[in-house]
C-alpha cells in the first residue's frame, strides 16, 4: 500500500516549549484518520508543519515518498495537501460560487495580458472556472445557494462550504481541523456521510482533527492520540477507546 505521507521524529519548539516531540505518523492512500488529544497537545503544529506553516527544528516529512521538509506552505499547496481551519475562513462578502472559484483560481497559471484584454480565451476559462465550481457545489447540496454571501449562509452550511473550497484545490491530502466544531446532532451524522463520500468520489487522503469522540470513533480507520505533543497511542478505534494511557491523559473513561 501507498503511503502518502510520513512524519519521521519531527519535532517542534517555540522558545523553551516543545509543542511536538520526536512525532512519528504516517497515512496510506485513501485512508481517512484521525489525530485527538487535550488541548495545547501539539495537534494543530502538526498541521502547520505537514501544510509548510512550520519547518520542524528536526526530523523530516514525506509526501508520496519526497523529501518535502522546510516548503512553503503555498509549494505544499501546490503538491496538494489542502487544509481547513478550526475557525471558518470563508470570504464573506463573496458569494458561495466565488468562495470555490477563488481556490479553483489558484490552480491556473494566469494569462496576464488575457486577463487585461479580456480576450476570447479568458472568457471562456472564466466560464470553465464557473462551471467547475457549480458542480462541487452540487456534491455538497449547495448548489442552491450559488448566489448568496457566504455569510449569510447558517454555520453548518458554511462548513460545507468550506470543505467545498478545499476540495476545488483538487488535493491529494486533505487536513480538517475540527470539521464539527459547533454542529448539532443532524449536521455532525450528516458531515460522516459526506467525508465518506468525498473521500472516496475525489480519491482522497484525509487526517482530521476533532474533539467529538463520537464522529472520530464513527468515522477514522485509525486513530493518533497526542499528549504534551508525543504519540501516545496509535491503532483502530476499538483499540483507542479502551487504551489506559488515553483513557487518563484523554477521554477520562472507555468509550462505549
């Protein structure tokens, strides 16, 4: 099997506080899986540092077997590891349509004197953006709502959307940070579904981070448990739920 990304004894420091230590993770092709822990665990500098945010002060990262430690985070962009955020970073003034073609846009290598000109050829790109964003719209039934602001979408639908907008970056390495982050009961089973179909409708690789053990454990094939930024723990659920060293540092109890 394909492993599409690997952390080797990363590790990261910010004065004397050590937020990752001597990490070592790793993701196979299509797998989905999650990374938990209390919070100031490290597991958001572990994001920053797979998205280029960070250089780790040692050890190396891999992407599809590449040496990519210490890139920019818009070179990782490019090699398609897209990420969301914790809190929702939409463009709310624009519309939901061109919230998608914006990351659509960072996909193409502009024709600057088309673009002034308004040429045939940008016109019809322009049209081919538009079409594409429309259709990802659709997976996420939103395409309804093409023509509203963003922000006066409720907050669930602007989750979607901006799963939407990661997804239009076309990656290969998606990273959710906290996708049900102030969902309800409904809209959390309904995000499951929709990460289950995404990931297998745009082939995708995904880690996610969340503090809902009930859509982790519902939904990840394995699980990283972080604590005072080392790995503690990593297996299926059914191992993480019932492990003793993340029941104390974590969960408090065994999960049902």
């Amino acid at each position: 099997m394909k492993t599409v990304l690997r952390l080797e004894n990363v590790t990261k420091s910010f004065g004397g506080l050590v937020a990752v230590k001597q990490v070592n993770l790793s993701l196979n092709e299509g797998e989905l899986v999650g990374l938990i822990g209390p919070n100031g665990a490290g597991k958001t500098t572990i994001f920053n540092l797979i998205t280029g945010v960070y250089r780790p002060d040692s050890g190396r990262i891999f992407l599809n077997g590449e040496d990519v430690t210490g890139k920019s985070a818009f070179q990782m962009a490019r090699l398609g590891v897209v990420r969301t955020f914790q809190n929702i970073r939409l463009f709310p003034a624009l519309t939901v349509l061109d919230n998608v073609r914006v990351a659509l846009h960072t996909r193409l290598r502009p024709n600057f004197l088309g673009s002034i000109l308004h040429t045939f050829g940008s016109a019809r790109q322009e049209q081919a953006i538009s079409e594409e964003a429309f259709r990802v719209l659709k997976v996420f039934g939103l395409e309804h709502l093409s023509d509203e602001l963003a922000s006066s979408l409720p907050y669930g639908q602007q989750r979607r959307l901006e799963i939407a907008r990661a997804l239009a970056a076309k990656p290969h390495l998606l990273l959710l940070d906290e996708p049900a982050a102030g969902m309800n009961p409904r809209e959390t089973s309904e995000l499951m579904q929709l990460i289950h179909q995404i990931r297998d409708q745009f082939d995708l690789t995904i880690l996610l981070i969340e503090h809902d053990m009930r859509f982790v454990m519902g939904i990840c094939q394995r699980v990283y448990v972080l604590d005072y930024g080392e790995v503690i723990a990593e297996g299926p659920p059914e191992q993480i739920r019932t492990d003793p060293r993340v029941i104390e540092a974590y969960l408090g109890e065994p999960l049902t």
